[in-house]
C-alpha cells in the first residue's frame, strides 16, 4: 500500500507538469491550430526568470510575478513577430516557426542565464509529509494545488466570461466568429499569452522538486504534447487527463514494470490508445471541410 | 562542391605569405590544434577546457615557448557534435597542418576523430572519459581523463572496507551513466559485490522516487550506487532523503565531482560519498601529498585569471597540455613522431588529475591512487580517511 501510494504521488507531480504544458498546447491549438512546440520554453522561463531574479535579492512571490509577466511577454512577441506576419500561411508552417522560435529561445537564455543547472528552495521546506507510509514532498501538494487552481481558472474563464466565449467561438470555427465580430487576432495573441503563464507557473512550480536548466522545455514539450495526443488535442479536459495518465503511466511503469522500459511502456499504452481512438480519450471527431 | 581554380590558387598565395611571413618571426611556430565541445551539451565540460588550454598556452609562449617555439594553438568548437567535430579534425590535418591534438571533450567525438589522427600519424590526447579511448590501444591516441572503470573500483574498494557486499545500483541511460553501470557490472565480482536490484532513469526524468522504492523495499541491500552525470544524480540524492533512505551509504560518482552538485542536492547530499581527482580538494590535501603543489598552482591561476570555480575538466586540457609540452622539451623537436614516443615514455608527471605513468601498453597511465574518495560533509567535501 504504502508503495502503491508512493508510485501514485511521483505519478501525479509528474504528471500534473504534464498537463499543464498539455492545456498550453490546447489553449494555443483551439485558437490558430498550432501546435506550440516553444511551449516547453515557456516552463524553463518561469522556472529560471524565478531563480535569477530571486538570486537577485527579489523576494520569491514577486520574483515568481516577474517570472509570470516575462513569460507572457515572450509569448505576446512570438504571436506579434512570428505568428502574425505569417497570418495566411498553413498550420505546418506555422508549426515549424515554433520549433524555431523554441531553439531561439533555448540559445538566448543559453546567453542571458547560463548553461548550469539551478534550484529553488521548495515554498514550504522540504521536510517530506508522511500519507500512510508514503515520503511525500510537500512542494507536491504545490504542485498538485496550483495545478487544479489553474485547471478551475481556465475552467471559469472560457466558460462564464465573454472574452473566453470568443476564444471557445474561435476554437469552433474561426471564419464564423470573425463574422459575428471577433477580433480573431486578439484571442491568437490572447492564446499565446495565456499559454505562456501557463507553462511559467509550471516552470516555477516544478523547479523546487525537478532542478531547471535553459534546455529543460524539450523533453517537457515532448511529454506535454504526447499527453495532448492522449487527452485529444484541443480538449482541456484531455490535456489534464491526459496528462496525470501519462506521469502515471511512466511512475507505475517503472515501479512494477522496469524502469528501463518506462518511457517506452508509456508510449505503447499511448499508441494502443490512439489506434482505439485516434482523436484521444477526449477529442472531438474532427470533420474534414471540403 | 566544385573548387574554383580562383579560389585554389588565392589558397596557395595564403599559405605562400604564411610561409613567407614565418622566418619573420624569431623563432617559427608549433601549431597544437584543439577541437572542444565549447557550446552544446556538454559545454560545461567544452568550456573550461577551452580556457584552460588558451590561459597556459599563453603562459608558456610568454615564458619563451617550447623547444624554441611558440606555440599557436588552434582550436574549433564542435558543439558536441561527432559529425562536426571529424569535419574539424581532418581541417586540422589538412589544413593547418598542427603537430599535435589536445582536445575531444567527449568520447564520442574523440572517438570519431581518432581515425583521422591515426591515419594522419598525429599524436592525439583526448580529454574524454571512456576507456574505449585508450582500450585497446592505438599507437598515436592518449588520454587524460581517470575512466569510468576506475571509479567503480575505487567505489568498490571502499564498499569493501566498510564490509558492505550486497548492493543496490541506479544508473543514468546517459552514455556516460550506461558506461559506468556496464563496467561497475563487470568489475563487481572481483571485489566480491553482489549487485542485488538495478534501476535506471533517464537524463531529463525529474522524479526517481519509484525506482527508489524498489531499492528500498529490495531485501538486504547495505549500500546504493549512482552512476550518473548532470542532474540526474542530484534529484535521485534528494529523493534518496526524502524517501529516508539515508541510513544506507549512498554512493555518487565522478560525473558529479562539482560544488554545484552540492547546492543542488541541498542537506540530502549530506554523508553522500563519491571518487574525485585531488583538484576538487586542493586546499583540504596534506601539504605532502605530492599532487599538492599542482592542484593548488592551477586552481589559483585558473580562479583569478578566469574568475569562476575550478573543474575536473579544465584539469584534464591542464594535463593533456603539459605531457605534450614536456613530451615535446624531452624530444627537443616536434616532430610528430618524435613527440608522440616522448609522450609514450611519461613517466611521474604530476598533473591534477593524478600521477602519469606511461607505456607502450598503457596510454592513460593512471592508476587508483589518482582518486580520492570524498564525503560531503557540512556542505562541502571532506576526505575520507582510509579506515574509516
């Protein structure tokens, strides 16, 4: 039992990054149907904007803060100077603009920070809790809490405000809600802010438990978007879904399976998933347009 | 790619002036050439070994040079990559023509490049930590570096004393975590170790508390063993700690004999042991340990020139340098050939990384005595007597 349990916590922190990064990719998706390969950029933002300016002397709520707001400006000038120019292009090209917005970011902060690998102290020591013989890391609970706020967060604002009604409109049919008069631009650049803050409270977040680096956003964009797959792209819900299965999958692949195999155990529950349901536990059937 | 006959012929008129331009200077130049993984992945091992090798090379020009030489170093970045850093090498010999090669961060660029320099009969120390390197041994590649052979043993050695012989490992499938747990694997019989459970996690995994777990919950396991490199190592320590597992000795290796694996894993690295060059501990060796005088020299020059900590790595180009350097004084030529035989006869040359005893059989020439095993305590690193 209590390993059971200590299997099912690495899973859910884990797997709650995953989901963030996955809902930044949803969010990004629904809006321009891009997939955001800088996404995982966005995370090594928070978690190391956080570490220098807190190294600073900044204290670290509002080192966090910073770290939020640089993350978004990013965002905003890649939707400004990268996505927008090239409006009409098809959503491929778009895509690849976003790897190389992503190795861009990489090497800046190769320069503007450094290669080293760096840690924040947890918020609330690190002392580990004890849940029925299980070693927890309270900076889990942080994890875990701040996910589900951003989760209801989201939640509230696509559902009961006007502005995400326009992101969900856009999301269903561009054409149509640029009729009905929505700024379709706006909610892309909205869309990438969003995203943005999203993966930085990820990156701050994990940081105290994971370590960061300007090259930790790659394997995260990877894993966010396999759990993207999973959930089905474009659906919130499966991004988080998708998400908490994927960090359980690999926690409990390595702990009764092999350790050695737990990427590749993972990604043949993903495959068989998607060979059943090619749009994702939660994906919306997609129907093509002539 | 065609080659302009234009092009070509400019070429020529380059290397004519270069020759011409030579006798202008008193006493001619050698050319080392250097091809490092400055940037990419393992620039934290690319750098300080560009700047090591740059800082002394400078040093001994400015000291009169070698065997009436200055010495012109040339040096290209790879970026980690094995592709480029072949490409670089052939320029080395072809183009510029060096004498020698100090360089190859990593095993797997030195290992692409040895071809080129064993065809080319260039002598070639590498600074990477494979012991495919130097095993078996090519008559014109030497190496710098301890391997990882060498730290499974000096681990073992120390498991031995404190009679513990029923061990657990996690390694890194990194090539340098898959290397080590291969050779610890095949090493462990002899000093009588059995290796009861195996875990692995991958280089970017950010939580390794289900395979330690395992280890845990395995019956009869007195110690566990890390091999592992970047931060990996530093995130299985913490949750090591938080798992409470810290009443089992916990072993790290060389890959992470840096302060910042220190500040990484925080109070969880405490009582943590792992194998390291003397340089790591320049100011903590006794004043008659003979790497003394060498580790505290380099530190103090490589610290106050270049102003960030001293690492391993930049010891290695330290030393890669200086059996060059000394190999060519002993020649009094540098001829490739000559020098090359020179640097097969190193015999006691004190360099940071270890004492270096050279032969036709042996191109590494280091042997156990060249690690120390350290213990993390109070946040930093303290030798650990034999004994104890």
């Amino acid at each position: 039992m209590a390993e059971f349990l200590q299997f099912l916590f690495s899973g859910l922190t884990v797997g709650a990054v995953y989901a963030l990064v996955a809902l930044g990719f949803t969010l990004i998706y629904n809006a321009s149907d891009v997939v955001n390969f800088a996404q995982g950029e966005f995370v090594m933002l928070g978690g190391m904007v956080t570490v220098f300016t807190a190294a600073a002397g900044v204290p670290l709520p509002l080192a966090a803060l910073i770290a939020i707001c640089t993350a978004v400006a990013v965002g905003l000038l890649l939707h400004r100077f990268a996505i927008e120019p090239a409006r009409g292009a098809s959503a491929v090209t778009l895509i690849i603009i976003t790897i190389g917005a992503s190795i861009l970011l990489r090497g800046l902060a190769q320069i503007v920070f450094d290669k080293q690998f760096h840690k924040l102290p947890p918020f609330t020591g690190d002392t580990p809790i004890d849940v029925f013989g299980a070693a927890v890391q309270p900076q889990t609970f942080w994890v875990l809490g701040g996910t589900a706020l951003v989760v209801v967060a989201l939640y509230l604002f696509l559902e009961k405000t006007v502005l995400g009604k326009a992101v969900l409109a856009t999301a269903a049919n561009r054409l149509a809600a640029r009729l009905v008069g929505i700024n379709t631009s706006l909610i892309m650049a909205l869309a990438f802010g969003g995203s943005a803050a999203i993966g930085a409270i990820a990156g701050i977040l994990i940081t105290p438990i994971t370590l960061t680096s300007y090259d930790i956003g790659t394997l995260l964009a990877l894993k966010g978007f396999a759990a993207a797959m999973l959930g089905g792209m474009g659906s919130p819900l499966g991004a988080v879904a998708g998400g908490l299965l994927l960090g359980l999958l690999e926690a409990f692949g390595a702990g009764y399976i092999s350790s050695t195999y737990k990427d590749a155990f993972a990604f043949l529950v993903i495959l068989f998933v998607l060979f059943a349901a090619p749009n994702g536990l939660f994906g919306r059937r997609m129907v093509e347009r002539v | 790619m065609k080659s302009l006959p234009g092009a070509k012929s400019l070429l020529a008129f380059g290397a004519m002036a270069v020759g011409l331009s030579q006798p202008v200077l008193a006493q001619g130049t050698v050319k080392i050439g250097s091809v490092l993984s400055v940037t990419g992945p393992a620039s934290f091992l690319g750098e300080p070994e560009d700047k090591t090798l740059r800082m002394y090379v400078e040093r001994i020009n400015a000291s009169g040079g070698v065997a009436g030489k200055k010495i012109e170093l040339v040096i290209y970045d790879d970026g980690g990559d094995a592709n480029k850093a072949r490409t670089f090498a052939t320029r080395l010999v072809e183009d510029d023509k060096v004498v020698a090669m100090v360089g190859g961060t990593t095993t797997g660029t030195t290992m692409a490049m040895i071809p080129v320099f064993e065809d080319a009969q260039i002598p070639f120390i590498s600074l990477a930590g494979g012991i495919e390197v130097v095993e078996p041994v090519r008559k014109f590649v030497f190496k710098t570096p301890h391997t990882d052979k060498m730290a499974c043993e000096k681990i073992f050695e120390d498991l031995k004393r404190r009679n513990l012989t029923k061990i657990g490992m996690i390694s890194g499938t990194d090539g340098f975590g898959a290397s080590m747990r291969a050779q610890c694997v095949k090493v462990a019989p002899t000093y009588g170790l059995e290796i009861l459970t195996e875990e692995s996690y991958g280089p970017r995994d950010s939580d390794m508390t289900a395979q330690l777990t395992k280890i845990k919950n395995a019956a009869g396991v007195q110690a566990v063993v890390n091999p592992g490199f970047g931060q990996g190592p530093a995130i299985v320590t913490r949750n090591y700690a938080q798992l409470g597992m810290t009443g089992t000795p916990f072993y790290q290796s060389h890959g992470v004999a840096s302060k910042s694996f220190i500040e990484l894993a925080g109070q969880a690295a405490e009582g943590v042991r792992l194998p390291a060059a003397a340089l790591l501990v320049a100011d903590k060796l006794p004043e008659n340990d003979p790497q003394k005088k060498v580790v505290t020299e380099y530190t103090k020059a490589y610290e106050s020139t270049i102003k960030q900590p001293v690492s391993t790595f930049g010891g290695h180009a330290y030393d890669g340098l200086f059996i060059l350097v000394e190999a060519m004084k002993r020649a009094n030529s540098t001829d490739a050939k000559k020098v090359r035989d020179e640097i097969e006869k190193t015999k006691g040359f004190v360099g940071t990384g270890g004492i270096v005893n050279m032969s036709a059989t042996d191109h590494l020439g280091l042997d156990l005595s060249a690690f120390r095993m350290l213990e993390i305590k109070g946040g930093d690193w303290a030798l650990v007597q034999s004994g104890s």
